[in-house]
C-alpha cells in the first residue's frame, strides 16, 4: 500500500489552518467585548446598596452597644476607685460621697467634664450624674449591681 505522503501532508495542513481559523474567530469575538454593559454595572451597584443597607444598621448597633458598655464599665471602676479610697481613709465615715475631686488620685479622667457622685449607704454603693445613667437600662442613681446586671444582660445578649 503506498501512501501519498504530499496529499497527506497538505490535508493536515488545512485542517491545522481550519483550526487556526476558528480561534481566530472566537477571539475576534471576544475582543470586541470591551466591558460590563450598562445593566450588568446597574445590577452590581444594586447589589452593593442592599448590602449595606443591611449592613450599616448592625454596624451602628455594635457601636452604640460598645459605647454603652464601656460607659458602664467606666461607672463600675469609678465606683472600685471609691471602695479603695474609703479602705484608705479607714472607714471614718458612715456614708460616705465621693465627687471627682476627691477621686481624681486615683483616677485618670480624660475630659474635665465629671459631675459625677459616689456614695455608699452602708451595704451598697452607687453612682450618680455620671454619663452611665443615661444609658437604657441603667437608672438615675446605679447601684454597682445594677451596673453589673447590665453589663451581664448585654454580654448574654450577644453570645
């Protein structure tokens, strides 16, 4: 059996430019897409805004809780600050009121702005004028159990 191998060889040669040929097509093609059409980009920035439309409110949320606690937590070690003092002073007095003067030794306060008062009645100690009782769930005058309780309900809340 002889085979031509000149035929052969020129058949494999147009199926190879036939290949070729189709590619080129399909990458012509794909060339002349330059870009997302103008649905494809409304469709995105549709998506992004319902992300952060559900986004922005929980985000605002975590902040103003943490800004509760830490407000709270300040309230507490205020009070820490008024237990120490009144175990330095001996326990002179019978129901003592600490104001931020006489617990700025041992305190460090940020602002100058502290109207805030301690008192103890003998079993319980509370603070009062402080930015902690302005805080939902938090009374006018907080017991340091009542600060405590708080601070337990958020941190059940969010676990």
């Amino acid at each position: 059996m002889k085979v031509n191998l000149g035929k052969l060889k020129t058949n494999l040669g147009k199926l190879k430019t036939k290949e070729e040929h189709e590619m080129r097509k399909h990458v012509k093609l794909l060339k002349k897409e330059k870009g997302m059409t103008l649905i494809e980009l409304l469709a995105v920035i549709i998506i992004i805004a319902i992300i952060l439309a559900i986004a922005i409110p929980i985000i605002a949320n975590v902040i103003g809780q943490s800004r509760d606690r830490a407000t709270v937590s300040e309230a507490l070690n205020i009070i820490s600050a008024a237990k120490l003092k009144y175990a330095q002073d001996g326990s002179q007095e019978d129901d003592p009121t600490y104001d931020s003067e006489a617990l700025k030794e041992y305190i460090d306060f940020k602002t100058e702005d502290n109207d805030f008062t301690v008192s103890f009645d003998g079993t319980t100690w509370s603070i009062s004028g402080h930015p902690a009782n302005s805080v939902d769930g938090v009374g006018k005058s907080a017991t340091e159990g009542e600060l405590r309780t708080f601070l337990n309900k958020v941190s059940k809340k969010n676990n």
